[in-house]
C-alpha cells in the first residue's frame, strides 16, 4: 500500500476542519461528522480549540482510499499560528488548500500558496461553501487565478450555489471549453506536448492530458481546482478521485539509512516526550537507539521505548515504522521540533514564513509562581520553538516573541489550565532587527593585557544582502589550533549576535575569524593537568563576544522595524477620512484603485500599529472595510532607534566579568 502525507492548510474560517471531517466520513473512519463550533472534531482535540472553534495545533489522523493511506494533517488557519504550519510544510507529499467561495481569497490563502509554491509542494485547490449565502464561482475562480496562480483549472461545473441543493457535475472529454483551456495550460509548461499539438491536435487525446495533468500537478506546476461544500458532502467524491489520482506518493527506501524529521513533539501523561516523525528513507524500530541532531549542531541519542502509526483513525502499537509514514515515538527524552533523525546530517533551521514580529513580558500574577511559570513557558517552547524565550535576570522577567494579539491569549488560557499559573501579559512591543552598516574588526592577543584568558580571537564584521543572515569564514587555518576551540568561536558568535549595541538581534552580516592562538596542554613537572597554562574552550567562550562586539561597536549597526504589506477594501467615499488614520499610524498608502463605489488601498504599515488599524478600520469604514496584512520586510528606524532592554548574558555585561577577572590575575597581563 502507498501513503500519501496530505496537509489541509487555508485561511482561519474557511471550512478547513469541516472538510477533514467530511474526507473522515467518507472514507469510512467515523460514523458521525463533528461539529467546530460543537467542539465534536477529531482534530481539535485541546480544550481551548473546542471552546475557540479554532485549530491552534497541527493534528494527524488517516484513511484509507484505494490502495493508498493518507496521513492527513490538520493546520491552523489563523495567521498566528503560522510557525504549526511551517513546521509540517518539510513532511508533506502534496496539500489542499482550502478557500471560501462567500469569502474567495483571503490574507493567510495568498501566504500559504506563495509558500506552497516556493517549496514546490503539489497543491489541489477546493473552493468549500458553495451551499452558503454569497457563494460565487467566476469570480472566485478569477481571484484565484490573479491573486494565488494564473496556473489553475477547473475541474468542474457548479450550480445551485447558496442554497443545501449546490452541487457540481465534473467536466469531461466531451467539455470542449474544459479540454481547449488543460490544452492551453498544460502545453505552456511542456514543449513537446505543445510541438505534438501543433503538429497534429489529434494525437493528444484526453488521456494524455489527464496523465499530463497529474504530471504536472505532481511537480506543482499547475493547480486543479475543486467547488464543494463540506457541510453538505458536495464535490467530496471529484475531490477524493483528485487526491488519489493527481497527487503523487510518499517515496523513499525502506532499507536505506535511518532519516527523518521531528515535526511536532508533545508530552504523555507523565510528563514524557512523544515525537511526530516522518520517515523518509530507512526504518526505525522500538528498542532500537536512535541518533539525532538539531539544526544548530547540537547532538543527542535515545532508546526508542515506543511506537505508535497512524491507521484508519486511530493510533495503533507497532514494532516500526519505514520510510514515508508517520508516527509517534517515545523514548527521545532530548528530542526538540526540527531535529534530524538518524544518521542523516541536519542542515540549518529552514524557516518558510517571517519570524514573530512581536513580543511582550509575561508576569505571574503570583510572585510564588514565577519559577511554574519558567518552566511552564519552557514546556510551550518545546511545543513551538518561535516562541522563543527570552529571559531577564536582572529584572527577573521573561519575554515570549508573538505573532499576534490571538496567540497572547491563547499562551494565557493554556498557561491557566495546563499548568495552574495564571499571567498577565506587558504591553506588546515590536521585535526590530540590526544590521551592520559598515566593516569593523578587533583582536585579542593571549598574554597581552588587558586580555585575561588564555585566547586569541581575532574577528572582522561585514555587511551582507538582506536576508542572507550571518555567515561565518575563516581566514586562519582550521588546523591552526583544536576544532573543539574553533566551534566554540563559531558557536559564541552566533549566540552573541542575539543581542548587538541597541540589544536586537544582528543579522545580515559576514563575520570573518582573522586570529587566532591557543597555549596548548601543559602541566607542571611530575603534576597533573595545569588549567592556568592551558587554553580551553572556555576562555574563547568569554572571549569571543567581548571581541565580537568592539567590531560591531566599530562597524556601527543601523536598527529596522518590521513592515507589513496591507490591502484595504472599503466604501470609495470613506477612503478620505481614513487618509489621515493611516498617516498618524504611519503608514505609506499606493493609489487607491477605484471600482464603482468600491476601492482597494495597498500599502505599508509598521507591524506594530496593524493591530491598532484592524481595530480601526471598522469604525472608519461602516464595517464594510476589509483589510488584509502579511510581514513584508524591515525597515530602517527613523531618528532615535528603539533601544531593548538587556539581559546579564549581554556581551555589554561581560565588561564587568573581564574587570573582575583582572582583578583577580593581576594587571601584568600574563594570564596566567
């Protein structure tokens, strides 16, 4: 039996976790189809996601069509929680995007199908809803083709929309239309079967194009699009047949090496670690001891207690798990989201959406309860690494990085009834970026004042393009002293670059090591190991970012806010009265586009004022304004930049540990 690893990804609201029930239905795996706003779905299995109505974590459950198991994985749909869905983007074989034919194409569908297409992942399109009020079918056909992919095509008629009774008959060889635009679409993307069709328009009967189709579909060049409603059942089954017969398999070597990737990790009952892997080559067996290695290099191996796959709607014991399926496994105590399974090398975190724009200090409501709330806050971490911690040990504080107001409320709730700490929650700031804006270097020389460790660090700073992140070169010889000491630079770099001279995080940089030195190991005569004459990894660890800081001081580093993209749909006649709201929250509005007593505004606007304009906009527009908006880029900070506050593992800080450390050597400088 093939499996297919399906995802279900679109805007929030637009029928996603309906739909999963629905596929679940038909395919036999449950007898009653459950309500979201019931709180009776398979996938919203949390608490909060019953009483929101809301997916907040990815969930995987399977059926069977065919001869092929779908692992299905249920996304959230609202954008802040957009870090579930990047993480289950490296697992899938193909996708269906879920948008609403009363709502057509919405902020969080444009993201994820840029995404979907950029990482080349085969995407069908179902168009859910047909049987509601509003419900279109040429014009949301046409918004999906302007504003998604002009690579579409429907796959069938729809009638009746807005009523129980809307239905779809799908298209044929006899559809004439039909057959002349898959022609059209698919010879644009394939010379030879365009060459066939010139040459003679017979020798591509429609056979070829359907196996063209899925061809295509399968290297994500072109989307077939589905009309259906998962209330009603409609256009379950052309979806169904698109699924099996468009979509490609899960491939990959059940004999070869062990190689996966953690894409979620939760806690059991008491309190252990279970990891959701997808396995792309080998096999993994319970007892057996597995390696890991996370993206920043960090290494770790377990015994596998446990595993779990995914069968038919439910989880089932096995012995194993083989390349292309899913499954749960225990025993992995150091297992972190994003690690790499078995003996593969992981290469560096891939992220395919913007990194959390936002953040704000989380404080316990009471003081008795700020060690529950670190560790509790360290357990959510596990769950999403993009929350990304950020701890205060001089004001004893501890930041969480956000996506959104939502999230805030949601970490809130679970906070309260996962853990017993209840929080309040500092007013949200945005999270600003710098980059060098020009070159610096500095050096320390071992046993030359006022140099306390027994180190030489030598490092130069560039500016890169943006986005390119930080990259590190050497240009001493990697033999030129241990490798254990030369990570430790590599390492503390990073780590140090967490925090430059206004206390954000630097990046877009080149940071070159052009010294180095070491005093190797030495020990008195007839004595053991002397660590006062010899390096170790250590005095490079408190080196390096003392180094690494007076060349950023020296290159000077330039602080960026992130921007949004927005659009705006609104009355035409309310478009006056908002030009001054958007000025005040400073944003840059293009030309107004003008279609009868409509019109759409694009623009930017600081991440930080969008929440702000939402809460705006339907005041200024009599509720009719529409406003749609997705991280575009960063920004330089005008006049005097923001400045965050700093923690004691703070470079800056290190200033006063090298002046107690000479102190306690003495000023002479040897070091020793």
């Amino acid at each position: 039996m093939h499996t297919l690893n399906l995802g279900i990804l679109a805007h929030v609201d637009a029928g996603k976790t309906s739909l999963t029930e629905r596929l679940l239905h038909a395919a036999g795996v449950i007898d009653e189809i459950g309500s979201v706003d019931d709180g009776s779905t398979q996938t919203d299995s949390l608490d909060l996601e019953r009483q929101r109505g809301i997916t907040i974590k990815s969930a995987v459950v399977s059926f069977v069509i065919d001869d092929i198991a779908v692992n299905l994985i249920d996304t959230p749909g609202h954008p802040d929680f957009i870090a579930e869905v990047e993480r289950v983007l490296g697992v899938l074989d193909g996708a269906v995007l879920v948008v609403s034919a009363v709502e057509g194409v919405q902020a969080q569908t444009r993201v994820l199908m840029r995404t979907l297409r950029r990482l080349r992942i085969p995407t069908l399109i179902f168009v859910n809803k047909t049987d509601r009020a509003g419900a279109q079918y040429e014009q949301t056909l046409a918004s999906i083709a302007e504003r998604l992919s002009p690579d579409v095509v429907a796959m069938g008629s729809a009638r009746g929309l807005g009523t129980r009774d809307a239905c779809g008959t799908p298209f044929t060889a006899a559809d004439t239309a039909f057959t002349a635009a898959l022609t059209d679409l698919l010879t644009a993307h394939d010379d030879d079967l365009l060459a066939a069709y010139v040459e003679d328009p017979t020798a591509v009967p429609y056979e070829r194009l359907r196996g063209e189709l899925a061809a295509q579909t399968g290297r994500a060049l072109v989307h077939p699009v589905f009309f259906g409603s998962a209330a009603t059942g409609a256009g379950i089954a052309d979806l169904f047949a698109g699924i099996t017969g468009l979509l490609p398999t899960a491939a990959g070597d059940a004999h070869g090496p062990a190689s996966g990737t953690v894409f979620k990790v939760d806690r059991g009952p008491a309190g252990e670690k279970i990891a959701y892997v997808r396995m792309f080559t080998g096999t993994v067996r319970t007892r057996e001891v597995l390696r890991f290695r996370g993206a920043d290099g960090t290494q770790g191996e377990g015994k596998v207690s446990a595993i779990s796959v995914f069968d038919r709607g439910t989880q089932v014991r096995g012995h194993g798990v083989d390349a292309g399926r899913i499954a749960r496994i225990r025993g992995l105590a150091d297992i972190r989201i994003g690690d790499t399974i078995g003996d593969a090398a992981a290469g560096p975190a891939v992220h395919h959406f913007a990194p959390p724009t936002l953040e704000t200090v989380v404080v316990p409501r009471r003081r008795a309860d700020r060690g529950a709330l670190h560790l509790a806050l360290g357990r959510l971490a596990e769950q999403d690494p993009l929350i990304a911690l950020r701890h205060d040990d001089i004001r004893q504080e501890v930041s969480v990085s956000l996506y959104g107001e939502v999230q805030k409320e949601v970490i809130q709730a679970t906070l309260a009834d996962e853990f017993g700490v209840e929080v309040t929650f500092r007013e949200t700031t945005t999270i600003c970026l710098e980059r060098p804006v020009g070159t610096g270097a500095a050096f320390e020389i071992i046993d030359k004042a006022p140099n306390p460790f027994l180190a030489t660090v030598g490092l130069r700073v560039e500016p890169a393009p943006p986005g390119s992140g930080v990259e590190f070169r050497r240009e001493v010889e990697l033999g030129s002293m241990p490798y254990s000491f030369m990570r430790a630079v590599e390492e503390t770099v990073r780590t140090t670059l967490r925090q430059g001279i206004h206390g954000w995080q630097v990046t877009d940089c080149v940071v070159t090591m052009t010294h180095s030195g070491y005093w190797p190991r030495q020990s008195h005569s007839h004595a053991t190991f002397d660590k006062t004459m010899s390096s170790t990894a250590g005095d490079f660890r408190h080196l390096t970012p003392l180094v690494l800081m007076s060349a950023l001081r020296e290159a000077g580093t330039r602080v960026y806010e992130p921007m949004h993209r927005f659009r705006i749909e609104l009355p035409y006649d309310t478009f006056g009265p908002l030009v001054p709201v958007l000025a005040r929250l400073r944003a840059v509005p293009g030309t107004p586009v003008v279609r009868g007593s409509a019109c759409t505004l694009e623009g930017d606007v600081p991440a930080a004022r969008v929440h702000e304009l939402q809460q705006l906009l339907p005041e200024m527009t009599r509720g009719e304004g529409v406003l749609e908006s997705a991280f575009a880029h960063h920004l330089p900070v005008t006049g005097t930049p923001p400045e965050r506050s700093r923690t004691d593992h703070d470079p800056l800080h290190r200033k006063e540990y090298l002046l107690r450390t000479l102190r306690r050597v003495g000023t002479g400088g040897d070091g020793s």
